[in-house]
C-alpha cells in the first residue's frame, strides 16, 4: 500500500501521519499508533472490547514468522475486506481502533514516584557518607 492510498482510505476518518516502518507504514492520528499498514495487510488497534468485532468478521490477528516461531500480536488484527469499498464504515473502525490504542497507552502509563521525605533523603546521605568513609579505610 502507497502513501496517497493510505490517505486517500482515511479520508472519512481524518488527517492520519503516516511514518516508515519496517515494510509498510505505521499510523496514527492525534499522536497515537492505531494501524499498521503492511505488506501482508491493513492492521488496527484491538483490544478485550474491539476483539470480538473483529472475530465475527473471520479477521485474524497480526502475525510473523521468525526462524524458530510464529509470533502473534493479539494488539493488531487485520481489517475486514470489505471495509477497503466502505469509507465511512472503515472510519468507524479506524476511531474504534483509535480509541484501543489511547485506553492501551492509559493502561502502560507508569505509576507517579513518590517524593522522598526530608529524613530519607538525611539517611540515604548518611549511608552514603559512612561507605564512603569506609572505601577509604580500606585502600
């Protein structure tokens, strides 16, 4: 798939960006990965609650081969066929597979770190001077 396809297809659901990868493209919109456009396919964003749409269109997930293994990537599932002669549907899909991707980038997001008190910044200090003080006894 080339680059004017690709825009031309998501016309319905919007500006996408596309960017270079591996051999195809990945895409996104609103700064969020929600397709992967490969040789092999047009791939969205699934999650628990995309999963079962896809499954009732006979659509499988992502899959690879590796020398020893094929790897299958349950968080990409190939788009339905049909939706290529139906734009406004294939958008629907696309904010569908959109809004996968940004309830997955909520789920990885890292817990804040607590700041630390004053008296276990005064103690790690401590420590740190009494190892110190003890490399230097040593040498």
């Amino acid at each position: 798939m080339d680059r004017e396809f690709l825009i031309d297809l998501f016309a319905d659901f919007g500006p996408v960006t596309l960017r270079r990868m591996f051999s195809g493209y990945g895409i996104s919109a609103d700064g969020t990965n929600f397709a992967l456009a490969l040789r092999a396919g047009l791939y969205f964003r699934a999650d628990d609650e995309t999963i079962p749409q896809f499954e009732a269109e006979g659509s499988k997930p992502f899959q690879y081969q590796t020398r020893s293994k094929t790897v299958i990537v349950n968080s990409y599932w190939e788009l339905p066929a049909r939706l290529f002669d139906d734009s406004g549907e294939l958008a629907v899909w696309a904010r569908s597979a959109l809004v996968a991707a940004q309830r997955a980038t909520l789920r990885k997001r890292p817990k804040a770190r607590k700041a630390k008190t004053p008296a276990k910044k005064a103690a790690e200090k401590k420590t740190a001077r009494k190892k110190a003080a003890a490399k230097r006894s040593s040498s």
